[in-house]
C-alpha cells in the first residue's frame, strides 16, 4: 500500500544532484540559472523541477524490482501463485486498467506495494510475509488497494505535484540565497563565495518542507484507495485485511531507501505516507453504515 516512498526518494535524490550540476558544475563554465531574471529563473526551475519527477517515474518499476529483488510471476508455478495473478487480473478488468505485472519479494512482515509510469504499465508486488500471515480475503483486499492505487493514476498525479514543489524549491532557494547571500555581503556585485552552499543548503530544507506537502496529499490518496479496495474485494474484507494489518510485528525490512513504500513500516509525523490504520477502519466503518 505505501507505493510512494520510493518515488519521493528517487526524486528527492535527483533534486540534489540538479542542485549540485546548478550551483557548482555550471558556475564552473560561467552559466549561472539566475542570469534570466526572476522570469527565466522560473522557466528554468520548472524544467529541471519537472525533469527529475518525471525521470522518477519513469523508472519507479525498475527501482522498485532492482531494491527489493523480487521474483515476477510470468508463470505461476503454484497454485498460490495461480491465485495471486488471476485475482490481479480479476481485479484490473473491473478497475478498467490493462493487466499489472505481479512479483512476490522475500521479506517477514506483512508488505505490499504498487508502482509505474501509468494506470496501464504498473507493478504490483506482495511480500512472502503477506501471503503467510493473511487469508485469501485479505490478501484480496490488500490487492484491491493497491490495484486501485494504479487504477486511480495516482503516482503520475504524484508527480505532477511534485514537479510543482521541485519548481517552488528551485525557485526559492534562490531568490532566498540572493537576499542571504547579499546580507552577507555588503551589496557587492554578484554571489559571493557562500552563495551556492548557501542555495544547496536550502534546496534541501525547503525539499524538507515539499516531501511534507506531498505526504499530506499521500495520506488523502490513501482513503480514497482504501474505498477502492472495498468495492473490489468487499468492505468487510478490506477491514479484516487492516485489522490484520495493525497485528503486523515484524521489522520492516525493505530497503531503507523504500522502507516507507510498503504496507508497514512508515515514517512517523508529517513524513508518514499513510494515516494511521486505526482511522482508515473508522473511515471504512462509517461509510458502511452511511
């Protein structure tokens, strides 16, 4: 279910390197971003914004195969593994989607996550943990979540926020590492000597602050594929499938890099991905009874 951790690290990672490659590879040949004004400093920031989500979504399968050495079904070679492609398949007919590719990743704990460039090239992948600790109804359930995750487009409309946020840090940390650095300076002409560490410095505060706007929006999406696994699987089995959940003791052991990607395992506070699963039950609760 948490399918979004990834991307954001991916693309957070890329925002840096864009930082380094702008305040220290280019100034070397005399091209500095801001030479445009304000105006060409915000073109500029959005392409390079823009850039790095789109380039994070493009390859968001294969990071995501790659960091957790999974094994792609292409032929089941068990009836549990029968089961698992044709309830996908089952699934992405009645969502409207074309057929995601499904791996099974070797880990303890109860994980799954969803993951692609688009509602018709996505991945979804279930741990063994999973599959050993949930029925078949919840196991259905936790596939119609994140079957709705791709049904619902919502890593490309992720990264349509996050290219927004991206343009906004690029844009800021500069204009701010501007005024900073002529503070510093005394009103001589151009950046000093600190400007760019000063900017470097403040793509990743202000990076800070855009991951926590976009797991608030992460946390609103969540819901909304909480209601989608309900009407694909059933209510009552996607409350089964989050009670289980909550009873999930196992350590995370997804690569840190996706360790928020997963069903289990997220960062806390205005870093985490998911609500807390105690409200996605009330949520689900309340909207049986409405």
């Amino acid at each position: 279910m948490k399918r979004i951790f990834l991307f954001l690290a991916t693309n957070f990672a890329v925002l840096v390197l864009v930082s380094i490659v702008l305040n220290v590879v280019l100034p070397l040949f005399g091209i500095r971003l801001d030479q445009g004004g304000n105006a060409g400093l915000l073109v500029m920031a959005a392409i390079f914004g823009f850039g790095g989500s789109f380039f994070s979504l493009a390859i968001s399968k294969w990071a995501a195969k790659r960091s957790t050495g999974m094994q792609l079904i292409t032929e089941p070679r068990s009836e549990g593994e029968r089961w698992l492609v044709e309830t996908v398949r089952r699934q992405a007919e009645k969502a409207g989607i074309k057929m995601p590719e499904v791996g099974i990743f070797e880990a303890p704990e109860i994980n799954a996550f969803a993951t692609g460039p688009s509602r018709n090239n996505a991945l979804v992948a279930v741990s063994t943990g999973l599959l050993r600790a949930m029925d078949r109804d919840e196991a259905e359930a936790v596939l119609g979540h994140e079957v709705s995750h791709v049904a619902n487009g919502d890593m490309v409309t992720m990264t349509l926020l996050q290219g927004v946020l991206n343009t906004f840090v690029i844009f800021l940390s500069r204009v701010v590492g501007r005024i900073i650095d002529g503070m510093i300076g005394g009103g001589r002409d151009g950046p000093g000597i600190g400007y760019f560490m000063i900017v470097l410095v403040l793509d990743m505060v202000f990076g800070l602050f855009a991951s926590m706007i976009a797991m608030w929006f992460s946390r609103h999406r969540e819901f909304r594929a909480d209601a989608g696994g309900a009407d694909l699987a059933g209510r009552g089995k996607m409350i089964a499938a989050l009670q289980k959940l909550s009873l999930n003791h196992g350590a995370n052991t997804l690569p840190k890099q996706i360790a928020a990607f997963g069903i289990s395992g997220a960062i806390g506070g205005l870093l985490r991905s998911h609500p807390p699963l105690e409200e996605r039950i009330a949520r689900l609760q309340q909207q049986a009874s409405v």
